[in-house]
C-alpha cells in the first residue's frame, strides 16, 4: 500500500538555512523509490490557517517511508530545516487502487 509525507511549512524563520536544506533533502532521495507529488506550488486553503508551502511525498510503502525520514542522510537535512522553518510532518498510509 502507497504511503505519502505531507510537509506543511507553516512560517520561515531563516532562510539561510532552508537554503541549505533544500539540496540535502534532494541528496536523500537519491537511489529511493519515492515520487515528489507537489512541491510548493500555487494552493488554494478551503478550511483551517493559511500555509507558506507544502510538499506531498509518494513512498511504495509506510515502512519505506519511516525508512527515508529516519536515514542518516535525511536527518542530516532535516536539522537544517528544523532551524529554517515551523512546520508539520506528517506520515499516511494511502489506499489501493
């Protein structure tokens, strides 16, 4: 079953360091079976607070997944966007087709 990371950024703080983030994130998901979905494009909020941007991850599967965002390579980048941004992550298993 698909599984999908949603990251919400909900407020920068420092924008070196989501500079920083952004080419370590790439780098972790090189060699993964993970498919970028959207990226901070245009959105349109129907219900709940606005958000600066959003990020919707495909994985093969929620082990997959925690896989990823556990490496060593993404908790690396990670760190960075720890410093640069609040946001909200959040993991979800998806449904077959």
């Amino acid at each position: 079953m698909p599984a999908y990371a949603i990251f919400i950024r909900e407020k920068t703080r420092n924008s070196a360091a989501l500079e920083e983030y952004t080419p370590r994130a790439a780098a972790s998901m090189a060699g993964r079976s993970m498919k970028v979905l959207a990226a901070y494009g245009a959105q349109q909020v129907l219900e709940g607070p606005s958000a600066e941007g959003v990020v919707i991850v495909e994985f093969p599967s929620m082990e997959e997944a925690e896989d990823w965002y556990n490496s060593s390579a993404y908790r690396e980048a990670r760190e960075h966007r720890f410093r640069g941004a609040d946001y909200r992550a959040i993991l979800v298993d998806g449904v077959n087709p």
